[in-house]
C-alpha cells in the first residue's frame, strides 16, 4: 500500500484547505521527508488526516456525530482525502463532516465518507462499509495500520514493553491469526462434546429391552392358535353373509315380479291408445312407392319457372345498363374539351411569372435584407451609446465613493496605531495562556487521581468487610447442608415405608435400600406385565378370529347363491344373441335382393318395345309397365334395430360375464381367509396354554374382563414401582450434590482468608499513595502562580485590561478586583482587532489602485462614445434613400399580379400560384381519368350481361324439355296406381317425420313385449334357484331365514371375529417390536464403537492443543510468530546498531530479553536499556512489525512521529542511515521530529508555522489547495 496523495481542510490547527501530492515535486525526487514546526503547531495533524481518510477516527481522538475535536475552532466543516495505491489499482478515501446549516455554531451532522477508484468507479459509500472494504482491499484494519505504517507517539516502545499475555494478544490482532485460538476452544469443545455423545449412547444402549427365547416361543405358539379361531370365526361371518344377500336376493326378485305384470297392463293400453295410428301407418305405404316419381316432377317444374325469371331479370338490367353507356360517353368528351382550354390559360400566365415577376421579386428581397440590417444596426449603436453614458456616470460616483472611503479607513489607523504591538505580543500571550490551562488540568487529573484514590481505598475498606460477611455466610451455610443431609436421609426411609405399606410386599431387604437396589425387583415386575399384556393381546386376537371365521362362513353361502343366479341369467342372453343373429342374416340377404333389383331399373327404362334386350335379347318386355319402385326403409330400420338390440346384449353380457368372474375370485379367497383363520385359533390356543402355565392362572382366552384386571393392576404396581426408584434416585443425588457443595464451601472459606490478607496489605499501599499525591497537587500550585504573575505583568506593561481566567487554580476570596471577559473571549477580542487592523491597510491599497483604473477608463469610454456617435449619423441616411427606391418597387410588382388576374396581397405569392396551377392541372386529369374507368366499367357490365342472357336462354330451353318429359312419366306412374287421380294420392301420403315416428313407435311397442317376456322368464328361473339355495342352507344347519335373527348372528359372529384380530396383532407387534430392539441394539452398539473411537483421537488431540479459554494452542503459535518477529527485527537491529540483539526467553516464550554482543552476549532484561538504546531496539522491533503485518499488502510507506529526542548525535546518524536504506529500497518514509540535526539531513521538508495572532497554524503556500470550477 502507498500513499500518493493527501488533501485535508480544518483539521485541528491547520486551518484552510491543503494538498500534499507525494508523487509530484518535490517528493518524487527523493521519498524520505521530515516534518517540522513548533511544538503544538500541528504536525501530527498531518497523519491525523490521513487515519480520517482512510478509518475515520486517529490514534488520538474518534470522531462521531455527537463529538468532533478535530475540527478547527470557528469553522463549519471539515474533511479529508487520500488516495493511495493497492496493487497497482488506485483509489481515492473521501471523509467529511460539516455543521448544521453551514454555521460555526451549529450541530454536528453526519460523516460522509465515500471510496472510489481513481476512475471514478464507486466502491462503497456507507462509514461502515467503507472502512470494511478499505481493510479487505489493503489487508490492513486501523490497528494494524497505526502499527505497520504509522507509528505514532508513544508506540515505539508498547510492544517492547507490553506483558507475554498482552504480547500474545497483540501479535494475534496484528498478524490476523486469532484462527489459533479459536480452534483450541473448537477442540476442547468438540472433546467435550464427544465424552457426552458416548454417555448417552451408553444410556440409550441400556434402556434397549430384548425378549427372552420362551418368551418368544410362547408368543409364536399364541399367534398360531389364534390364528385357527380367526379362520373358524371367519367362516361363520361368511354364512351369515350369504344368508343376507340370499335373503335380499328372495325379496327383491318377489318385487320384480310385481313389477313385471304391471308392465304388461301398460304395454295393453299403449296399444289401444295408438291403433288409430298404426292403422295410418299401414295404409300410407302405397302411397310412399310413388313419392320419388312425384318429387321427381314437382323438382322439374320449379326449375322451369325459376328459369324463366331469370331470363326476364336479365333483359330488363341490360335495356338500364345501355342507357347509362350512353350518358357516361357524352360526359366524357365535354370534360376532355374543358381541360384543354384551361392549359392554355396556364401557359400564358407562367410565362408572365417566370420573365417579369420572379426577378422583380429577388430584388425586392434583396432590398428588404439590406433595410433590416441597417435597422438592427441603428439599433445597437443607439444601445451602445446610452450604455456608455451609463458606464461614464457609474465611474464618476465609484471615484467620488472611494476618494471617501480611503480618507475614512486612513483616520481608523491613525486613531488605532497602538494596535501594531500586538502582532508581537498577541501570539506569546496565546502560548502563555495555553500553558496556564495545561497547568490546570494537569491541577484537574491530580485531584480526580486524588479522588479515584480516595474512592479505592474506601472500596477497599468496603471490600474487606464484605469478605469478612461473606466468610460468616460461608460458615452458616456449611451448617445448613448438614441439615438438608439429614432430611434427605429421613426422606428416603418415609417413602421405602410407604411403598411397603402399600402393597405390602417383603422384597425390600438391605440391597433394595437404594434406587440401584430396586433394579432387579423393576425387571421382575416388568416382565410380569409384559406377560400379561401378551395374554391380554393373545385374548383380543382369539376373539376377533372367531367373529371373522363366522362371517367368511355367511359370505361363502351368499356368494355361491349369487354365483348360480349370473350363470342363469348368462345363458339365456346367450339364447337371445343367437336369436338377433339369425334375424340380421335374413335381413341382410333380402337387402340385398333388393339392391340387385334396383340396380336394373336404368336398363329397364331404356327398353323398347320389339326391340332386344341387352342383358337377356328378348322382345317382350311384360314388367316393364308393371314394375312398382322398391322400397328399402323399412328393412334397413330393421336391421339398424337388430343391431342396436346385438350391441346391448353384448354390453350386458361382457358386464355379467365379469361379475360372475369376480364371484368366483372372491369365493376362492373367501374360502382361503377361512382356513387361515381356522389354523390361526388352533395356534392360539395353545400360546395361551403356555402363557396360563407361566402366570399360573386357570382363565380361558375369552375371559377378556378378568385378563384386562390383571393387566392394568400389574401395571400399576410397575408404575409405583418406578416411581419409587425415580424418588430414591433424586434424593441420593440431593445428597451427593449437598456433599459436594460442602466440600466447595470449606475450599471457599480457605480462599476467603488468603484474600482478607492481601486486602489489609492493599489499604496499606493506598495510604501512600494518597500522600504522594497531595505533594504532587502542592507543587503544581506553586508553578501556576509564577507562571501566572509573569503573564500579567507583561499585558499590564503594554496597557491592555486584564482577562479572568476560566481555569484559577486556587478559590480566591478577592475574585471582586477582576472585572472582565475570560482569556479566550479577551484573546478572541484583541485577535479580531488587530485583523481589522490590518484588513484596513490592505483595503487602502486596493482603494488606491481601484482609484487609477477608474480614471482610466472614463478616458477610453469617452473617445468610444465619441466614434459612436458619428457612425449613428453615417447609417441613418443611407437607410432613408433605401426605403424610397424600395417602395416604387413594391407599386410595380402589384401591377403585374393584378395584370395576370391575382389581386389582393394574400394571393400575390409566385410559389402558391404555381402550386395552385399544379394542383389545378392533377384534378383535371384525376376527374378525366375516374370518368374514363366510369365508361369502360360500364361497357364490360353491358358485355357480361348480354353473355348472361345468352346462357340464361339456354338453360330455360333444356329445363322446359325435362318438364314436359318428367310429367308425362309422372301421370303414367299415377295411372298405374290404384289411385284415381293426384290428389287422392297426397291425401293417403304422409310426411317422413310422421312416416319415421310412428314406425319408432310400433317398433318401441314390439321391443317392449319382448323386453317384458325375457325379465318374466329370468324372474322364474331365478326364483326356482332362490328356492334350492334355501334347501342347501337347511341342510348345512339353517332352521330360520328371519332378517333379525340373520343379523344378530352375523354380528355376534363379527365382534368376537374382531377381538380374535386385535389379539393376533398384538402378539405379532411384539414379536416386530423385539426385531427392531435388536437392530436398534446393533446401531446403538456400532455407534458406541465409532464414538470411543472418535473420543480416543480426540483426547490425544484435546491434551496437545485443547483449552477452554484457547490459551494453549494461542501460546504455542504466537511463540512461533514472536520467534519469527525477533529474526526480522534482529536483521533491522543489524543496520541501525551491531551491538544488540533480541531473543525470546527460554522459560517463557513470549517474553523478550536483550543480547549485549559488546559484554560478552551478556541477556539483558529490555527494562535496562537507556532512552536511546530503548529507541532503537523498539524502532527495529516497529520496522519488524511493519514488514509482518504486511503479509497481505506490501508497505510502501512508512511515518514515524517523535522519538528521535533521545538519540545521541552518533546513534541518530545510524538512525538515518537505517532510514535511508528502507527509503533507497523503494519505501516513501515520513518523520515527524524537533531534533536539529534531523531537519538539516533531510533536504525534503513539510514546515508547519504557526500564524501570529490568529491561534491557528498553516503549510507552505506551495501545499495550498484552490478548488478551480470546471
């Protein structure tokens, strides 16, 4: 990182804005500088800008919105800017503050900070966010960077100095390595962490419960029986099942009966209602064989007449469309002779626009160019004559008013000449004042010193008597504990009496006094209720099977009954299909019949009489006049309704077929679950044999009531039992914690008396202390007052008042004698006088000068306003002779406009006459050129409709021919007949709507009829099924089909079916339970495995770096980062001074010893050294840290305030040396020092002097900074 500029503006006594370009002359020549001035001048403030710049606060003082003492007094803002170079990439840090509306008195506003890029780039504009990119970018934060690349005040012999532990800490916030550290805790904790990890594993481990191999025999011997009773009972809910559906199958099929004769009356009387119709329907169908004839003929006739319309429509628009021929072809030619006259009237007047007008009019515009620029000159002359009379007379009153104020200011300095003694005197008093006020508050720190040590020795008065409390406290508490002992004790007994008087057992002998103890009573108790839980389970499962087998017996039955009912009702469908089928093949065959005849009726209308047949050669054609039209209709709707009635038996049948599939499936499983149950109760009763031998009881699996009694008071004995252990347990943990803290009290009592020993030995100490400082105060006093006299003295010799002294030391009892304004309102007083003062010189010189330039220029303004005039005079007569010719021009152009017919001064525009023209000469051509489209429009109209007419009288003669031919074939069909004439026929012929219902209607009639003897046939069938089904029940047992009795048994046979399941799965839950307990067991076993493993690597690890605090590994590697510090502060030793060397101390490796190599290689301790020796060494130790810290960024510059005062003339020669060797390396190197000899070595300077009178301090002019507006 290098810094390449340095900008600043009111920072402490640098008032104004400053600039210091370190890449420019004169630093750019030589990179080593010196900054020099007085003491309190404001040389630090140099490096205090540039900590403002870059972290917003200085080694000194932070700044905030609530406090800014870095801002020169009087001033309303203040700010800082660097630019320095990371990398090659540069940026610029920007840091400002101002005060409320711009005002020296006013609130302190926000800091505006800002980081860019030299190129304008913004990076970050936030404080926060800026500072966090200035640390990532360099690598440096504000502590690193006051100790690598300033060093400031004070901080050359911190680290030197500092203790191992604070060293440690400082080398880690240095080096950025708190990563150290960080990971002894991580590993300490992760040990930590991994000891608790394996004690809960263990745990869990523990409270993993497996059975035993009798228990899992009995319980596998206890799921077989009830596996049997589940069967049994299943089938006896399968026949209860089959008698239901049998029973709703026999009701359901009465009602279907029932319903099926009252279908048969209805069918009876939709016949009678609808005979009138069927009737219509049988006689209309002579008629319907000759309706294609007939239409046939009424088709011909419409297309005669339409015809002939159209043939007259057409006449009449072609006579209309030769009318307007005539009329478009007369327009026309007349519009054709118009537009040739008006064309010759154009030319003749654009030959008058282009010979005459048009040049008359370029001069004209010419003239009139001419007449404005001579008025707009007129214009500006006569402005610029009143404004030089202006001018003359603002000079005159400016001369008047400054002749006034010189002899004004010059009697203001002969009245104040006494004033000129203060430019002397008024800085040394300043100087003077400001040491009085370091007197007084030095004054100020002794006595709050003073206080603080009066406040410690009272606290540790206090102190000592609260530890003396505390050990009384101790005492009674150690007594207390004794106490809770004992009731724990006492405790402990009442609740083993209770438990004892309670179930009256005798099992507590002396083992069992501990909850350890009671483990083995527990598990015998708990193993007794998982027995009877398993009993309990193995009950519920034996019942539940015996409902399920009852209810797979009663399904079985139903099922089968169903079974014969579909196979009935699919073998008549069947029947039925076979019989459709037959039907569609005759009807299909006579289709086709009459296709064949059909096909021969075109030969057999081209037959002639005596003439041979084409097919067979025969002359005789009887059939010819005899043939009646077939009609195919009624066939093809009985075939489309033979087909409709195969694709429903088809849908009914698949539907049936399926379902009795499904019965089938659904029987063989049903049989299949009733064996299973059957097996299942058989295995059931003989677990509960052993289960009943083990418990000693003579109960029976369906005695559920008394096996759930035992249950729950087993396992109220389990409960009170574990409660006990849980109670001992706590209170043996009471006792043991009470133990424990009695044993910290008596550590804490013996610590308390050490402590009450070095608290006396303390308050001893700070008695001394409280009389070294009231000497201190004493003697400060008595500088003050010498001080003090010296200084008034002076101002009363020079005949000023004297101020009051905001800070006296001493409470006076005269302060009546001074009457007067403070010292800094008094100083501030005389510094605003003697600046008036000298204002007042400079304003006379400046007045003086003014007073020669205004003489001057009345001079010059005279002779302008002089020539001005003149060329006024000049231009106005020329002007006037031009407007006469201009207006004898205008007269003539109007007579040639009105000469060619344009009067009025609007239309007098050669370019809109001639677009006028233009446009005059396009409409005539537009309107020539509609009308001509218009009449050849109209000519092809006349020619299309005549080729109409043309065709129209064709097509009116070929449908007039088959008119006369359709009809003559209709009246000979229609003699033919049986109907006398046409009309008889259309009375007997009905409409097809009408034709297609009612033949929908006889065959809805017919379907039904068949539809109501099927479903009376099935009902039969199904009921003499019914009726067998009925004698199979018997034979199984069945004596009642009554539907409560049905029910009753079905559910009885479900509830003990379901109490027979839940025992199965009870039994079989435990027998899955103890798989997963013995997997869990094995997960938990590898995990406790995998985690003393674990553990083992991290004790080894934990007893090398591990620590709570993180000191251990912290210690280890800071020693390593120490050694490497001391090498590179050895090799800077080596250049500034061969005689000492650093080492670390062998018994402790953070602390640093001195090696004298001129006594022997004498180790020293570093507090031997003198102020010198002690400078050097930190200054290498400083240079040391520099090049560490800057792992991330190289350091390419480097400021060094004071410390120098303590080097001899020889050391400081090797000092510089030293310096002008990092510099020679490429470092820029600034020093902040008083010393002579430094400044005289060190040819590049930054003089900062302080300006007399003014309490402020400033740079060279060459370092000042102007901001020059763009």
């Amino acid at each position: 990182m290098k810094i390449l500029t340095l900008r600043f503006e009111n920072i402490n006594a640098l008032k104004g804005s400053w600039k210091l370009d370190f890449t420019t002359d004169p630093f750019d020549g030589n990179s080593l500088f010196a900054i020099t001035g007085a003491t309190g001048a404001g040389k630090t403030t140099i490096l205090d800008a540039i900590c403002l710049a870059l972290y917003h606060k200085t080694p000194r003082l932070e700044v905030s919105k609530s406090q800014n003492q870095l801002m020169t007094r009087h001033t309303s803002h203040c700010m800082a800017e660097v630019e320095f170079e990371v990398h090659g990439v540069g940026y610029r840090a920007f840091w400002s503050q101002k005060r409320a509306r711009n005002k020296v008195d006013g609130n302190l506003l926000e800091p505006v900070a800002e980081l860019a890029q030299l190129d304008g780039v913004i990076v970050a504009e936030k404080l926060k966010d800026v500072r966090a990119k200035i640390a990532d970018i360099t690598g440096l934060n504000f502590s690193r960077f006051t100790k690598s690349m300033m060093l400031c005040q004070g901080a050359f012999s911190a680290f030197l100095n500092a203790k191992p532990n604070e060293r440690a800490q400082l080398l880690e916030q240095l080096t950025g390595t708190e990563i150290y550290g960080l990971i002894s805790q991580k590993v300490y904790q992760n040990h930590k962490d991994a000891e608790n990890n394996l004690k809960l594993l263990q745990a869990e481990n523990k409270g993993v419960e497996l059975l035993s191999a009798e228990q899992i025999s009995s319980i596998e011997d206890e799921i077989k029986t009830l596996s049997a009773q589940e069967q049994f009972t299943s089938k006896q809910v399968d026949l209860f099942h089959q008698l239901q559906r049998w029973l709703d199958n026999f009701n359901d099929n009465q009602k279907t009966l029932e319903d099926i004769s009252e279908l048969q009356a209805k069918l009876t009387k939709k016949q009678q209602e609808r005979k009138e119709d069927l009737t219509r329907l049988t006689c209309s169908k002579p008629a319907e064989a000759l309706r294609a004839p007939y239409e046939q003929y009424q088709h011909a006739l419409k297309q005669s007449v339409d015809a002939a319309a159209t043939v007259k429509h057409i006449e009449t628009q072609l006579e209309l469309l030769k009318t307007d021929v005539t009329a478009s072809t007369n327009k026309l030619n007349t519009v054709q002779q118009q537009v040739s006259k008006q064309e010759v009237e154009f030319s003749q007047t654009e030959k008058v626009l282009v010979e005459k007008i048009t040049p008359l009019e370029l001069l004209l515009t010419q003239q009139n160019l001419t007449l404005q620029t001579q008025e707009k000159e007129l214009t500006l002359l006569q402005q610029s004559i009143a404004s030089l009379n202006t001018s003359r007379d603002t000079y005159v009153q400016n001369k008047k008013a400054i002749t006034q104020d010189i002899e004004q200011q010059q009697a203001f300095l002969n009245n104040n000449s006494a004033l000129e003694a203060l430019i002397e005197k008024l800085p040394f008093w300043q100087s003077k004042f400001e040491q009085l006020n370091d007197k007084s508050n030095e004054r100020q720190q002794l006595d709050s010193h003073k206080e603080q040590l009066l406040l410690n020795h009272q606290d540790l008065v206090k102190e000592h008597q609260s530890l003396l409390s505390k050990l009384e406290e101790i005492k009674k508490g150690s007594k207390t504990l004794e106490a809770v002992c004992s009731q724990h004790e006492n405790s402990k007994k009442e609740h083993l009496a209770q438990y004892q008087r309670n179930y009256s057992l005798d099992v507590l002998t002396g083992q069992a006094m501990s909850a350890n103890g009671l483990t083995e009573i527990l598990m015998s108790i708990q193993q007794q209720s998982h027995t009877w839980q398993q009993a309990q389970q193995l009950s519920s499962r034996f019942i539940k099977l015996k409902t399920d087998l009852t209810v797979f017996e009663q399904q079985l039955i139903e099922d089968e009954i169903a079974k014969v009912a579909l196979a009935n009702e699919l073998s008549a469908m069947r029947a039925g299909f076979s019989k459709l089928n037959q039907q569609q093949t005759d009807v299909e065959n006579l289709l086709e019949q009459q296709r064949a005849i059909m096909d021969l009726t075109d030969h057999r209308a081209k037959l002639v009489p005596d003439s041979a047949c084409p097919l067979c050669g025969s002359l005789e054609h009887p059939y010819v006049k005899d043939y009646q039209v077939i009609n195919n209709n009624e066939h093809e709707a009985r075939l489309v309704t033979i087909k409709e009635e195969k694709l429903t038996l088809e849908t009914q049948g698949k539907a049936l077929n399926q379902q009795h599939s499904h019965l089938h499936e659904k029987i063989n499983v049903a049989i299949t679950q009733k064996q299973k149950v059957a097996e299942e109760l058989q295995s059931l009763e003989e677990q509960w044999q052993t289960i009943a031998a083990s418990l000693s009881c003579n109960l029976l699996p369906s005695n559920e009531q008394q096996i759930n009694e035992q249950v729950n008071s087993t396992f109220t004995l389990l409960q009170a039992t574990q409660a006990l252990q849980t109670t001992l347990a706590e209170i043996e943990q009471a006792v043991d914690y009470a133990k424990q803290e009695f044993i910290d009290i008596e550590k804490q009592e013996n610590e308390l008396q050490n402590l009450i020993a070095v608290q006396q030995a303390n308050i001893l100490n700070s008695d001394k202390n409280l009389l070294e400082s009231t000497k201190q105060i004493d003697l400060l006093l008595n500088e003050f007052e010498q001080l003090k006299a010296a200084l008034f003295n002076d101002i009363t010799a020079h005949q000023f008042s004297l101020p009051i002294l905001s800070f006296d030391l001493i409470q006076r009892n005269d302060e009546q004698e001074y009457h007067g304004k403070t010292e800094s309102l008094w100083l501030a007083e005389l510094s605003e006088k003697l600046a008036n003062f000298l204002t007042t010189k400079e304003l006379i010189q400046s007045n003086e000068k003014r007073l020669i330039d205004i003489n001057q220029q009345l001079i010059l303004q005279t002779s302008q306003l002089e020539h001005a005039t003149e060329q006024h005079a000049i231009l106005l007569q020329h002007n006037t002779s031009l407007k006469a010719e201009n207006t004898e021009q205008n007269k003539l152009r109007v007579t040639l406009y009105e000469q060619v017919g344009f009067t009025g001064a609007d239309v007098q525009v050669v370019d809109n006459i001639r677009k006028n023209l233009n446009r005059q000469r396009e409409a005539n051509e537009s309107n020539l050129k509609l009308l001509q489209q218009e009449n050849q429009g109209l000519l092809q109209q006349k020619q299309h409709f005549q080729g109409q007419l043309s065709t129209a009288n064709v097509h009116f003669n070929s449908c007039a021919a088959i008119e006369t031919t359709v009809k003559e074939a209709w009246i000979d069909v229609l003699s033919a007949s049986d109907f006398e004439d046409e009309q008889s026929f259309l009375l007997a012929l009905i409409s097809p709507e009408l034709k297609v219902e009612l033949e929908q209607l006889a065959q809805q009639i017919d379907d039904e009829n068949k539809r109501i003897m099927a479903l009376s046939k099935s009902a039969h069938t199904q009921q003499e099924s019914l009726i067998a089904q009925r004698e199979d029940f018997k034979k199984q047992g069945v004596d009642t089909f009554n539907n409560d009795s049905i029910n009753e048994g079905l559910n009885a046979n479900k509830a003990l079916l379901k109490k027979q399941q839940m025992q199965l799965g009870s039994h079989q839950q435990l027998i899955t339970q103890h798989a997963e307990n013995i997997k869990k067991q094995q997960t938990v076993l590898t995990k406790i495995k995998n985690a003393e493993q674990e553990l083992d690597d991290l004790s080894h690890l934990n007893s090398l770096i591990g620590s709570a605090d993180g000191a251990k590994f912290r210690k280890f590697a800071q020693g390593l980062t120490l050694n490497y510090l001391v090498h590179l502060a050895n090799e800077q030793l080596t250049k500034l001074h061969g005689r000492y060397q650093l080492q670390c101390q062998q018994s402790d490796n953070l602390a640093l010893a001195v090696l004298d190599t001129w006594q022997g290689d004498v180790v020293r301790d570093t507090k031997t050294l003198s102020g010198g020796e002690s400078f050097l060494v930190s200054l290498a130790l400083a240079l040391a840290l520099s090049d560490l810290v800057s792992n991330k960024t190289s350091i390419d510059s480097l400021f060094l305030d004071e410390g120098f005062g303590t080097l001899d003339s020889d050391t400081l020669e090797i000092a510089l040396d030293a310096l002008d060797s990092l510099n020679a390396s490429g470092k820029m190197i600034g020093i902040i020092s008083h010393v002579e000899a430094l400044k005289e070595r060190i040819a590049v300077q930054i003089k900062v002097e302080k300006r007399n009178g003014l309490g402020v301090s400033g740079l060279d002019k060459q370092f000042a900074f102007t901001n020059t507006p763009s």
